[in-house]
C-alpha cells in the first residue's frame, strides 16, 4: 500500500469516496515488466459519511 485515504483526511480528494493505492511488479507481461500503480476506490452514499468531529 502506497496510500489510504478517507473521507475527511486532509489529502482526501472528496468526501464520498475512500482510496487506496497499491504499487505491485507482480501482473506484468511481454518483454515490458514494469511494475504497477493501481488504485482501488470505494464509492460512499453521502448521506452515511461521518462527520469530522
């Protein structure tokens, strides 16, 4: 993991939808075997984000 990121964090980009970012050489193929960046992305409903207290 490269980095996590949730509604309300200060380098959140919005306030309905949490990331994660994960580095990995492991899918690779053909003579190019670059590693990866991927981001995985979980979409929240606005009305159940928590509010920063």
């Amino acid at each position: 993991m490269t980095g996590v990121y949730f509604p309300g964090d200060d380098l959140s980009i919005t306030e309905t939808m949490a990331q994660g970012f994960v580095w990995t050489d492991v899918m690779a193929s053909g003579i190019l075997t670059f590693g990866q960046h991927l981001e995985l992305q979980w979409h929240i409903e606005p009305s159940v984000v928590p509010t920063p207290a």
